[in-house]
C-alpha cells in the first residue's frame, strides 16, 4: 500500500441527547464540562472508539479495551512482548514492526517504555512512535444542561439482606442535549515514518462516520449520540493549501434559536466558508 502523500483534514458533528458521552471519574462520573459549563469528549475517548470500530471491521488494534479484547494478552506489555519478541532489544525493528502490525500503532503512534524481566539497569525497552493521526477533544458549540437523578437498586449487593446497603443508591447524569463538534488532522511527513496508507485514510474515515454504532451502555443508550456530519479535506500537497486552523475555522456553527435554548441539531445552522482550490466531501450518516 502507498504511504499517505497529501494532507488531510477533517471535522465531525455530532449531537448528544440524554446521555452521557463521556463521564469524568473525578466528579462522580458527571458528563465532563468546561468551566464555562461547555460539554466536552476528551480526545482519548473519541481514539478509544475508534480504535472498536477499526477492530469491529478486523483490524488488528495494540491498544484494546478489556471488553474487546481479541487474543489472551491481558496487558499491553504482554501483548508487545508476544508480537514484538524478536525486534524488543532494536528501536528501530521494533518501531517498523509495530506500525505494520497494529493500524492504531500507525496512526496515533505509540510509546513502548516496559521494564526489563531483570534487575539490571536500562533492561527493558522506551520508543516513542510519533503517529499522523491527531483528534481534538469535541466540544459542545453552547453550554450544555447536566441533569442529574437519584438512583436505587431493590436488591441489596452487600450486607445480610436485611436492610438497605449502601450500594442500592446511586446517581446518574445526562447531558440533555448538545451539538458537539471535533476537529482532526493526518499528517503526511509522519505517515511516511510509520508507513501509514491512504487505504489506512480511508479506514479511519469510515471508523469516525459510525464512531457510535454498537457503542450502547447505560450511560449512552442507542441512538442518543448521532454524527450529523463529517467534512474531510483532501488537500493536494504535503504540506497543504491551507493550514489546519483556518481548515477547520471555516466550518460555521451557529444557533438559530435567538435566546431559547437548543433542543435539537436542526436547532442549528451549520455553514462552510469556502476556501478557493479545497473542497471537502461532506457525509451525513
């Protein structure tokens, strides 16, 4: 496969509607907000679903969650040690058989720092993989509502059954609506280095446009997170037309709803500022 020769761009929108996209374990799992009260998806969860996606179609993922787990490495140590055994003492062997092993390893990059099995000093293995894949976290384009309701459970977990535990109560949280949006690029001069593809591109796009699908929990029931659009940029360079700031600045978010509050993603106008020589294909899912 031919290594990615030309910059990329991309943004995606998506709304959230009584869910919670991405609890923060430091506030009792409340939807993660900014201090202005904007609803925000860090960008290590946005990866975390991609990467099911891209496994969900069989590709081979390094960094897999415990409830997708696809072979019997229980850490990543174990898995780099089964897979890279012979290339562990040499960074660069270790480096290119990484990135053709794994299609995250070759897109987001990787950091391989593993203590040796010995004590002696500087056993073990440190290499930094510098991947041409970066997301930004999402962001929500108004302040969001974070509903929060009191939970019970009518059997005890813990205790002799004969009153009520201190597991039967509970809080959950929503977000009850937001538009969101999140920005990405994929970088040529690195994709060079990790050998990764316009096939790998092409992999990556169709991941995001179902970034959602068969990622139902309690917390995100099906069908309350939506993509509502994803603009991708091709541009006809390496180093681009246009730089990926003012790419992604030309996408245009407003409400159309005055001083009420949205409830809804047609509550919004979405526009694209036009760039002379770069047009982007536009998917709605």
């Amino acid at each position: 496969m031919a290594v990615l020769e030309k910059k990329i761009d991309f943004a995606l929108v998506f709304s959230v509607k009584n869910a919670n996209p991405n609890g923060d374990p430091l506030s009792g799992n409340m939807p993660r907000t900014t201090i202005e009260g904007t609803g925000e998806l860090s960008d290590v969860c946005l990866k975390r679903k991609i990467r099911d996606r891209l496994q969900e179609s069989g590709e081979n993922i390094f960094v897999q969650s415990d409830d997708n787990r696809k072979d019997d490495y229980k850490t990543l140590k174990d898995r780099a040690n089964g897979e890279l055994k012979d290339a562990m003492k040499d960074a660069k062997k270790l480096t290119e058989k990484a990135c053709k092993t794994w299609i995250d390893v070759r897109s987001f990059g990787q950091l391989f720092a593993f203590k040796g099995e010995s004590e002696e000093k500087g056993s073990g293995v440190s290499v930094g993989i510098r991947g041409p894949v970066t997301i930004q976290s999402a962001f929500s384009c108004d302040p969001v509502n974070v509903t929060s309701i009191q939970i019970t459970k009518s059997v005890s977990g813990e205790g002799d059954g004969t009153k009520k535990a201190s597991d039967t109560m509970g809080m959950k949280h929503r977000v009850d609506f937001g538009l969101y949006v999140t920005y990405g690029s994929i970088n040529p001069q690195l994709a060079t280095k990790t050998g990764f593809s316009y096939e790998d591109a092409q992999k990556i796009k169709e991941a995001i446009l179902h970034i959602f699908d068969n990622d139902a929990s309690s917390a995100r029931p099906e069908g309350s997170m939506e993509v509502i659009q994803l603009y991708w940029w091709e541009h006809s360079s390496k180093a681009g037309q246009y730089s990926s700031a003012k790419v992604h600045r030309s996408v245009k978010i407003t409400s159309n709803k005055g001083s009420e509050r949205p409830q809804s993603a047609s509550d919004y106008d979405i526009k694209l500022e036009s760039l002379t020589g770069l047009k982007p294909e536009i998917f709605t899912y």
